[in-house]
C-alpha cells in the first residue's frame, strides 16, 4: 500500500487541495511546537536557575499560553480541514462510481454481487473518513515536524541530532516491516467483510423465497458461519495492531531515552547549559511522535485505501464506446445474432434472425431460460452480441447514438418497479422535461389514465 494512492489524486480533486492544507498546518504546527520548547526551558530555568518569581516570567508564561491555543487553533483547522476533503472526496467517489456503474449497464451490474457493490458505495467508501482525518494529517506532520525539529536541535547540540537522526529512520523501517507482515490480513479481512455483508444482503433479499421453501434455518448457520470467520479475523488484525504499535513504542522510547543519558552526563559534568539541555529533552519525543502516530493510524487507514482500490477497479473497467450515427428509421433486424455471457461455457441464445417491420407486433414465446431477456438486452443495447448483428433501419447497431435510440423505445421490464413519488415522476423517468400534456399521453397510450387519473 502505497501512502497516498496517485489515483486518489486523479479521481478525486479534493485531496490534492488537503494535501498542501496539511503540509501547510504542519509546518505551523512545527513552529509552535519549537516555541513551545523553548518557553518552557526558559520558565524552568528562569524559575529554577535564576530563581525569578512568577512576575518576572510573565512574557514567557503568557506567550506558552498563546502558543498553547496556536496549537489547539492548528489542530482544530485541521480536523476542520479533513473533514471537508473527506466529505468532498467521498462524494466525488461515489458519483463516479455510481456514474461508472451506470455507464457499464446492467449486463456488467449482473456480474457483480449486489451486496458488495452496495457496501463498497455506502460502508466501504465511508472508511476513507479515517483515512483523510487521522492518516494524512499525520503523515504531513510527519513530513514536516521532524525535519523542523531536527533543524532546532542540530544548532544547538549536534550529538543529540546525531542521535535522533540515527534512530528515526528505524521507525518507518519497522513500519515498513510490520506492514509486509500485515498486508495480506488487511486485505483478507476487507474480501471477508465485502463477503459477508454480499451474503446477508443476498439472503435478506430472498428471505422471503428462502421462506416459502423450508430454507430460512439453512442460511442461518451459514450467516453464523461466515461471522465466526469474520471475528477471529478481526481479532487477528488487532492483535498485530497492538503488537505493531507496542513495538514502535518501545523503538520511540528506547531513542529518546539515548538523547536522555547522553544529555544528563553532560549536565552532570557541566559541559552543557540548562537551557539547551531541557529544549532538546522537550523536543526530542516530538520527533519521534508523528511517525508513531502514522504507524497507529496505519491501520485505521488501511480499510478505506482497500476501499478505494476497489472503488478504483470499478472507475477503470473499460466502457463499451458507444456509436454516434443518428438513427435511422426502419425495419429491426436481428442477423444470427449469438449472445455469451461472460463466464458461461454455453451460448444464451445461438443464431437468432428474425425482422420486424414497422407497425409490426412481433412476440417472443418460450420457456423460461430460452433467451427472451437476452435478446431484448441486446436491443436496448446493453449486452453486445458474440457473433450477429442487429441493424436498425439497415445501420447496426453498434454504431448508432444509444442515448438516441433508448429515447425511441418503450420498455417494461420483467419486473416493473414503481420508484418512491408521484406516478407523473415515475413517467417522467426517461424524459424529466416532459409536460403534462405528454404525461398524460403516455398514461392514455399505456392503458393506464382511467386508474391513475
Ligand atoms: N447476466 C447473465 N450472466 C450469465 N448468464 C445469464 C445472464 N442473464 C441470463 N443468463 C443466462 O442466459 C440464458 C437466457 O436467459 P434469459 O434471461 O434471456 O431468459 P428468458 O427467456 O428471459 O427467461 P425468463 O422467461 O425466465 O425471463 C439463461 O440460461 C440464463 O441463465
Ligand atoms: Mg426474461
């Protein structure tokens, strides 16, 4: 996994904008940090060393305040900030996504399992929440802080940066390492997840069949099942989850506990001022603090970066490119036309010619299974024919407008659907700009006026 997915750059614009946010808010957040430091030093050794009363340390005790609420201010900007860029993004995703599942239509949506479509546009694109609020601010502080910090202390006392610049790589190192180690899991969990939540979709929605026949109790050992697996999987994840950060911890702790003793023994021996001393004890955990906050929200981010890779999978399935001849009015002629689906080792329909003239009312008759639906898909244009062709007016079919050719047919499909509204938007589904007068004709021409007027 990469930090941050070049795609997610190119797909949704939102991010390119937080990025430089916060970069931006990391180096302020930097600077109050360094100057945080340096206040404290100062009021301890003023206090301590000098022995001045807290009159004499007003400056500095009213700057650590303000720089106090600089932070608090930084912090709440950008939590502001991510959760905008998340809003944004998330939205953005899931237009094109739902843009993209249109555009593929329903013979591509047939392959897929409902369940998991519908988690990946709900719960799938909503873990990229963590994602923008908690692991990319923190990767740009981690960017930016350490390298502030280091630039405070190298001036100061070289040994000390000498230090933390030896044993700060040793945490991404290790991050690196245990995200290895971790990567098939998160990936493992997130298709169990998208398993699980397809499968209790799937059955709620046949419930009711699964019912009529006896089988209801049957899925619910498998549900039981699949959320067994689902737990210890979790509970796998999140055992090296602590692990991990227990490790990175110790690593941080270790580091900073080095810069410690070495600045102690000098203290000690008088070879360094106070004041410098305690600076780089304040700094130095803050150098180490944002890389481990990323190792953290790692994990957190992982889920919704799995998300997007799928999401990303869908936005790159190639679109049949569509024709652009006007259509031609005329006779529909279906020349052997062939229909495979996808992963079928038999032909839907083999072979089929028939032609049907204007004014003409032609029926297609047959057991369930023969072909009917397919056939008709291939005339809305939604699955392309193996071998065949269907020319309409003389033109084929590929190569004609399809919005254009859609808007001259009337279809009711096996399975009507009468979507939440009033009857005059539910007619008005192709063609929203329609006027009364053409609602109303369209109910007269169904046969529908005399029960919905
Ligand atoms: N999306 C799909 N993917 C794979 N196979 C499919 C798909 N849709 C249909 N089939 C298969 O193609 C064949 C024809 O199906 P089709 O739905 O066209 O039949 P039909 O004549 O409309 O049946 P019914 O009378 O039940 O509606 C069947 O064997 C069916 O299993
Ligand atoms: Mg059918």
């Amino acid at each position: 996994m990469k930090p941050v997915d070049p795609r997610l750059l190119r797909y949704a614009r939102a991010t390119r904008f937080f990025l430089v946010a916060v970069v931006a808010l990391g180096a302020v957040g930097a600077g109050l940090v360094i100057a945080q430091a340096m206040l404290l030093a100062e009021v301890v050794v003023g206090a301590f060393q000098y022995g001045r009363s807290p009159a004499e340390l007003t400056t500095p005790l009213l700057l650590l305040v303000a720089v106090s609420v600089g932070r608090a201010l930084v912090a709440w900007f950008t939590e502001r900030a991510a959760h905008r860029a998340s809003a944004a993004v998330k939205s953005e995703l899931r237009g094109r996504l739902l843009e993209r599942a249109a555009e593929l239509g329903p013979e591509w949506l047939g392959g897929q399992r409902t369940g998991s479509l519908v988690n990946l546009a709900t719960r799938g694109v909503d873990a990229l929440d963590d994602y923008f609020s908690r692991y990319l601010p923190q990767l740009g502080l981690a960017v930016v802080v350490p390298v502030a910090v280091l630039a405070r202390i190298v001036t100061e006392d070289w040994v000390s940066a000498a230090i933390i610049v030896g044993t700060l790589p040793l945490i991404p190192l290790f991050m690196m390492l245990i995200g290895w180690a971790t990567q098939a899991r998160t990936d493992r969990q997130w298709r169990l997840l998208s398993r699980l939540s397809g499968h209790f979709l799937d059955v709620v929605a046949g419930l009711p069949t699964l019912k009529v026949f006896g089988r209801a109790k049957a899925q619910a050992e498998s549900i039981r099942r699949i959320t067994g697996e689902y737990r210890q999987a979790t509970m796998r994840t999140l055992r090296i989850a602590f692990i991990s950060s227990f490790a990175l911890e110790l690593l941080a702790t270790l580091s900073v506990a080095l810069v410690a003793v070495t600045i102690g023994m000098r203290l000690v021996h008088g070879d360094m001022d106070l004041y410098i001393g305690l600076v780089i004890l304040v700094l130095a955990p803050e150098a180490y603090l944002p890389l481990r906050q990323v190792g953290a929200q790692y994990h957190a981010a992982a889920e919704g970066l799995a998300a997007a890779e799928e999401i990303f999978e869908v936005l790159e399935t190639p679109v049949p490119v569509p024709g652009t001849a006007t259509v031609p009015s005329g006779a529909v002629a279906f020349e052997s036309v062939t229909v495979r689906y996808p992963g079928r080792c038999v032909d839907a329909v083999s072979e089929v010619s028939f032609t049907v003239e204007p004014g003409e009312t032609v029926a297609l008759v047959g057991p369930s299974g023969v072909g009917k639906s397919t056939l008709l898909n291939v005339l809305l244009g939604f699955v392309r024919p193996a071998a065949g062709r269907v020319r309409v007016g003389g033109v084929d079919l590929a190569e004609l407008d399809l919005a254009q050719w859609r808007s001259r047919i009337a279809w009711v499909p096996q399975r009507p659907h009468l979507y939440a509204g009033t009857i005059a938007e539910n007619v008005r589904l192709a063609r929203p700009s329609a006027d009364e007068e053409a609602v109303r004709r369209a109910l007269r021409d169904a046969g529908a006026w005399e029960f919905v007027a």
